[in-house]
C-alpha cells in the first residue's frame, strides 16, 4: 500500500494596480492518494483511490 499527498496554501495581499489597497485573496488545495497491488491468481491487481479538493476565498475586496 502507498498513501502519498499533496497541500497547498496561497495568499495575495493588496494589487499593483490597487497601490495601498487592503484587499486580500486565500486559496488552498489537499490531494490525497491511496495506491494497493496486489499479485492474484489470475494476474496483477491493482486500486487507486484519488482525493482532491481546492477552496477559493475570495475574501476583501
């Protein structure tokens, strides 16, 4: 069994066009993966279970 996975996390604060602005924006994302082989009678076996999620907050603007 394998179990691998990813998180993420951004943010921005203010805009180059927005000098002094106090607008912000988040973002973050999780993946996770399940990876099982298994050798069986009848040959290789093999089931991946894939999660993933990503959330945007656009926050204030």
């Amino acid at each position: 069994m394998r179990i691998s996975g990813t998180v993420r996390a951004d943010a921005l604060v203010g805009s180059g066009r927005q000098f002094g602005s106090s607008s912000y924006r988040t973002q973050s994302g999780a993946h996770l993966q399940m990876d099982v082989r298994k050798q069986t009678e009848y040959g290789p076996l093999r089931a991946v279970i894939a999660v993933g999620n990503l959330h945007r907050d656009r926050g204030q603007e």
